[in-house]
C-alpha cells in the first residue's frame, strides 16, 4: 500500500511528539517542549502536567512567529559563520532553548531555576 502525503505527515508529527516526549523527560525543570515550522505554526507541543504556561494563546502564535522569523534569516549566514548550534533566550522567569534540525525548530522552555542548562541542552541535541 502506498502512503498519502496524509499519511506521512501523521508519522511525522507522531515522531515529533515522541520527541518532544523525550525531551520533557530529560529535566524536571523542562517546562514545555515543542516543535514549529518555518512559519511559526506549532507541529506539535507539549506542557510539563501541572505547569501553567506563563503565555497566552495570542503572544504564543507571536513567540512562535518571530523564533520562525529568526530563525529563517539565521540560515542565510551560516556559510559563512557555520551552522546554528542553538540559541539561548534568558528571562527572569525562564529561560528558553531554541535549536534547528532541517526544516523545524524545536523550542524549549526551562525554569529560571535551573543551573545545568547546558547539560539539558547536549542531551536534548541527541534527541534529535
């Protein structure tokens, strides 16, 4: 049976979640794990149970937009300066992770009270 582009974008985003699954079960202090597309459109995303995100609906789609946008225009320059290792966005009250692989960002958020962030980040990096 062949598969419809249906059918291979539901085993994409059922691998996405799987991933996003895994990388909440890195750290506790790992608040939400989610992938966006180069739109800013949410593939998929999960909150740690019990955690109450710190956004609305609204200012998540304009998060996720401008992250996208950045991203897009980080790609222009990485021949010449390499290719994105991560970004790192310090808040008082979170900090978040972004990486890319291929054609999505992932977007991480992490207590501020965290202190391994970079541990949390080498293990996210081989989820991926």
């Amino acid at each position: 049976m062949v598969k419809t582009p249906a059918d291979k974008w539901k085993e994409k985003v059922v691998k996405y979640r799987k991933q996003c699954q895994k990388i909440l079960e890195v750290s506790s202090s790992i608040r939400y794990a989610g992938i966006i597309n180069a739109y800013g459109r949410t593939l998929t995303g999960i909150t740690r149970p019990n955690v109450k995100p710190l956004l609305k609906s609204e200012e998540v789609k304009n998060e996720f937009f401008i992250v996208s946008t950045l991203m897009s225009l980080r790609k222009a320059s990485a021949s010449t300066v390499g290719k994105l290792e991560h970004v790192i966005l310090q808040h008082q009250k979170v900090t978040i992770v972004i990486l890319q692989k291929v054609d999505v960002t992932y977007y991480v958020s992490i207590d501020k009270k965290e202190n391994n962030v970079s541990e949390i980040i080498s293990s996210i990096k081989k989820i991926i």
